[in-house]
C-alpha cells in the first residue's frame, strides 16, 4: 500500500507482544476432572448423610459484615487475629469479610429470619470457606466445608447424634484410622474458676511462653492450651485441666453423652487439652483425626455453643455442630485407596456424517435423554465434519456402552446403527421410530 500513496508513513511494525499468563489466587485451588468426580460423589454421600438424620439445607452468602465473625468467633481466636479476609467495600465503606467458617453465618441467619420461632432445627451447610493461612498439604485460603448446626436442643443427646453422624459418613465412606477425642469445656463459671488457675499456672511459668501466649493470658489464657508451637507442649501438657473444674450438671451431661457413644460401639479418648480454636463453645467438644496427613490431621471437629446465639442477638437458645473440611476428607480417600475413576461419560455416544444428519442426531439425542440415557452428541473442535474413525475413537473414550451412527444411508433410510462398544463389537440397523426400545433393550441387556 505505502509506495502507492505518497507521503504515506511506513507501517509501523510491532514487536510481538508476549500476553502474561493470569493465574489464580495463591492458596486457592480450581477444581478440575478428574477430581472434581471424587468431589461430586462425596457431596452426594453428605448430602444423603444429612438426609439420613433429618438435617435441611442452609444457604448463606460468601460475605458477611465482619462484626459477624468479631462477634460469633471471638476476637482473641487465630482466625479473627490472623486469618480473615476483610476489606472495606469501597462503593459503600461497609467493613465486610469472606466467611472463614459457617457458624457464625448459620447463626445469624435464623436470628435474622427467626428460624427457631416454632422449634428446634436440624441444618446442615456445604461450601467454600476462606482463611489467610501459609498455604501447604491440607491447608488452604479456599476450602470447603461441610457442616451441621442443631439449633436449640439442649441434651447430650444431640451431641452424640451429630458424632454418630460422622461415624456413620467415615463408615459410608469406606475411611478407617480416624480416631475420636471428646473433652467437655463446662459451663461458663467453671470456665471462669479453670481460669483462675491457668493464669496461676501460666504466670508462674512465664518465660516459657511465647509472644501469642504471653498476650493470650490477659485475653483468653484457654487459647494457650490450643497451641501448635511444639516447644511449650509439655507446658501445655501439665496445666490445670479443666475437666477437674466441672460441677455435677456439667459432668452428668458429658457422662450421658460417653454412655450413649459406647452403646453404638464407637470409640474414643477423652483428651483434657482439647479445647477448639473458637470462642463460642461449652460443654462438649470433640475432633475426628488421623495420622496420615501429616501436621494436618484434624479432619473434623465441633461442639456445643449454647452461649452463641444469644450472643449473635437472639434469643437464648442451646445449640451444637461440626465442620469437616473437604479437601482433608478427599486427600485422605485418596490416600487409603477410596477414590474410583471416573470411566463413563455417557451411555451412547452419537456418530454423524454432519449435514443434515445432525437434525436426526440432535433430536434422537433428546429422545433418548427424555428417558434417562446419558448422551453425548459428537461435535468437532473446528466446525468441520469429524472422520468416521475419529468419532469412534471419542466414542469408546466417552466410556459409552453404545456408538449411535446416524450416516447419510441411515439419513435416507429413517433408520440407526447401533454398535456395542463394550462387549461383542456387533452393529445393527433399526428404524428411527425404534430408537428409544431399541437402546433401553441394549442397555438393559448389558447390564444383565
Ligand atoms: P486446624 O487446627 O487444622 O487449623 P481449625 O481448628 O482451624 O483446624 P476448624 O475451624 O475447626 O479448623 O474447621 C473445621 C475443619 O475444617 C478442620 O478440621 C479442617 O478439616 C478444615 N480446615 C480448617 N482450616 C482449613 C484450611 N485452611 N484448609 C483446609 N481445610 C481446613
Ligand atoms: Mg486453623
């Protein structure tokens, strides 16, 4: 162009410009096949597991204003401390934050919408939590939650429900090797006078705490006992427990509990030093856990918070739950050999000459899927007609038990072949008005 107009400037010429790669979120993981097929079928086993005890769904948002979480988890707790994504929403300035965990939320919830006007409630919640936590094996700034709210019951009863749920969601599951520690954290003035003696305790031993202890005695000396740093264990180790503390209300209701766990066989350890990294709860506590996860074993854990809902504005009501997280369930199947592969897709796959063989394809396709046949229709990366061969190597890599071959013969002739993919290899010519017999009969067959 440039010499056939004068003057014309030359054309610029542009060094090809290298687009950056975007990436996601550190700490916060996409989920993708195969994987997400492991992940499907366990939701279907918590879901059928809530189901089993009468439990219903909740629902709340991803965001919460922070006072839900200040209030609800405790401000002197590794998550609120440390572990929150908050932010000021910038079109309004309210002070918002990404839920780290579901009780707070669930509770807010029914104060908000009055959900214990006529009686108690079975809830359970599944979905995505998020904590600024150093990102390593089990532990992430995206997880998944799977948790269950019993919202104004008072009885031990409950507490050992929502643990036989659990044994019953690892015995579902085929997992084995998690072991059970229940502790109670009594009631408030019992806490009160356990205290006491943890300040003694700690004060008289002050140089072996670390910096989070030392600030944790004013505000909550219980925190201490939930320590990770393993050099003040054995300090951990020999504190007040306050188990001893416990008065005969407190003690009858976590006897209650042990005598209900061991008349349905399951097993497990009182542990003194159990205490749960949040604020809220009393009475009875517990963690599911394993040893072959590494740092990060505690799968599940929960209790009971009577005080948190009276706390979150409410009136009172006594309540108890646990959370699971997710990915530590996954990996832990995955390590004791419980995850099968995903090997179908579909149960026909159809072939067709494109054309005008695509009308009969699609619409015999949506036949077929009217019924309850999975069905994939092919269809080629670039728009063009796929090779006859190539459709059938898609085809048996679908997993489908059937190829279903619409070609222009069968075009003219209203009709269908039917191969078997999986067994004898044979195909067939049939009638398009057989269509639906003739591939519910294959099916069945096969499945004989
Ligand atoms: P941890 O002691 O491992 O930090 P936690 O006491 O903070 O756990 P909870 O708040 O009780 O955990 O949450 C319940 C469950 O959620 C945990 O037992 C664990 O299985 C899972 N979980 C907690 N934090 C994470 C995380 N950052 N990544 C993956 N799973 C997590
Ligand atoms: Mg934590």
């Amino acid at each position: 162009m440039s010499d056939l107009i004068p003057n014309a400037p030359e054309p610029i010429k542009k060094a090809p410009v290298k687009i950056s790669k975007l990436v996601g979120v550190k700490g916060m993981n996409d989920l993708l096949p195969p994987d997400s097929y492991i992940w499907e079928k366990l939701e279907r086993s918590l879901i059928g597991l809530a189901k089993t005890y009468g439990y219903q769904n909740i629902r709340t948002p991803i965001l919460e204003h922070t006072g839900v979480f200040l209030r609800g988890i405790g401000e002197v707790t590794d998550i609120v401390e440390k572990e929150m994504y908050s932010f000021e929403d910038r079109l309004n300035g309210e002070q918002l934050t990404l839920r780290p965990e579901g009780t707070a939320a669930v509770v807010r919830a029914c104060v908000e919408n009055n959900l214990l006007y006529d009686g108690p409630r079975r809830l359970y919640y599944i979905g995505p939590m998020f904590r600024h936590e150093r990102p390593q094996r089990g532990r992430y700034r995206q997880f998944h939650q799977f948790g269950i709210e019993a919202l104004g019951f008072a009885g031990p009863e409950i507490d050992a429900e929502i643990i036989l749920m659990c044994q019953r969601l690892w015995d579902d599951l085929g997992i084995s090797g998690l072991r059970l520690e229940i502790n109670s954290l009594g009631n408030e003035s019992e806490r009160l006078a356990h205290r006491q003696a943890l300040v003694t305790y700690f004060e008289s031993n002050i140089s072996l705490l670390d910096e989070d202890s030392v600030r944790r005695l004013k505000l909550n000396p219980l925190r201490i006992l939930d320590t990770k740093n393993p050099s003040m264990q054995e300090l951990v180790e020999l504190a007040p427990q306050l188990i001893n503390f416990l008065g005969e209300e407190s003690l009858a209701h976590f006897e209650q509990l042990q005598q209900i766990l061991k008349a349905n066989n399951i097993v497990f350890k009182i542990n003194p030093r159990l205490v749960r990294g949040l604020d809220y709860y009393n009475l009875t506590v517990f963690e599911w856990i394993t040893d072959q996860l590494g740092a990060q074993g505690t799968v599940a854990g929960g209790g009971r918070y009577d005080p948190l809902i009276e706390r979150m504005g409410g009136k009172p009501a006594p309540a108890c739950g646990w959370a699971m997280g997710i990915e530590r369930i996954v990996e832990l199947m995955k390590e004791q050999g419980l995850t099968d592969e995903q090997t179908t897709q579909c149960d026909v796959y159809v072939v067709h000459s494109g054309g005008k063989t695509i009308i009969p394809a699609m619409v015999g396709a949506e036949v077929l899927r009217s019924a309850g046949v999975d069905v994939m229709v092919h269809a080629s990366p670039d728009g063009k007609v796929s090779s006859f061969k190539s459709q059938m190597k898609k085809a048996d890599a679908s997993g489908a038990l059937f190829a279903l071959i619409i070609g222009e013969n069968e075009l003219e002739a209203n009709s269908f072949l039917l191969k078997d993919l999986r067994r004898s290899g044979n195909q067939s010519s049939y009638p398009m008005e057989e269509l639906l017999d003739q591939v519910i009969d294959a099916i069945v067959s096969e499945n004989d």
